[in-house]
C-alpha cells in the first residue's frame, strides 16, 4: 500500500537531497527507491516546478542505509529480516506499513478480498502516530 504523497515548500533543516544521499552511500537508485518503498524511510517531497521533484531523507538515513548494505551480505535478499533488525536497532523504519502490507497479501491469499475484510483489519492495526 503506497504512502499518499505530500509535497512541501522547503525540506526541513539538515535534511539530505536524494541525489546526494545515493552519492554518500553508492547504492544504484533504483534499489534505494525499492528500500524506501518496502523499508518506510521517512522523507520529504519538494516540488521544484514543472513536474520537477526532490526528494529529501532525515541526516540519519546514511547510517541506516550503509547498515543496510551490511544486512544485505549476511540476510540475502530477505528485507523482511531487514526491518526487524533495523527496528531493534532503533533505525526509522515504518513496521507498521509492513505489517499492513503482510495482512493484505494474507488477506488476499485467503481469498478475502472484499473491502470489509481489510477495513476490519487495517482498523486494527495502529500507525506509528497513535503510539
């Protein structure tokens, strides 16, 4: 389930471009856009005019992404394995989207794909703004 997208005028202060967070880290763009997706990373939607979008991530996002590529060499591919170890390590990680994600696909593996069964569930599932 996609995050809805909120742009604002100016990223907070001390926050790092996209451009320049891929630069600090070496990882291929395409892979880090899938990590935000499926990680929940935190960041911030500057609009630049004419279809133009920056991106912007908290300072803190380099070390979770170097301790990413280090969970990488020793959990494969396996990103569900990721996100606990990053939580426990007090990363910014959304384990609430990943949850919600894992009930949908549970859902729909059951063959409960009407609404009501995901309003049931999602309702019960608490976003990080309600702790």
């Amino acid at each position: 389930m996609p995050r809805p997208r909120k742009f604002v005028k100016a990223p907070p202060k001390g926050w790092i471009a996209k451009e320049k967070l891929l630069d600090e880290t070496v990882v291929d763009e395409r892979v880090f856009d899938d990590w935000v997706d499926k990680l929940g990373l935190k960041n911030c939607l500057v609009s630049r005019g004419k279809g133009r979008i920056t991106s912007y991530y908290p300072p803190d996002t380099s070390g979770t992404i170097r301790r990413i590529l280090e969970l990488r060499v020793s959990a494969r591919r396996n990103i569900d394995e990721w996100i606990w170890h990053l939580w426990d390590e007090e990363h910014d990680v959304d384990t609430c989207a990943w949850a919600r994600r894992h009930l949908a696909n549970g859902l729909k593996k059951l063959g409960r794909r009407q609404p009501g069964a995901f309003k049931f569930i999602f309702d019960r599932v608490r976003s990080p703004t309600d702790r």
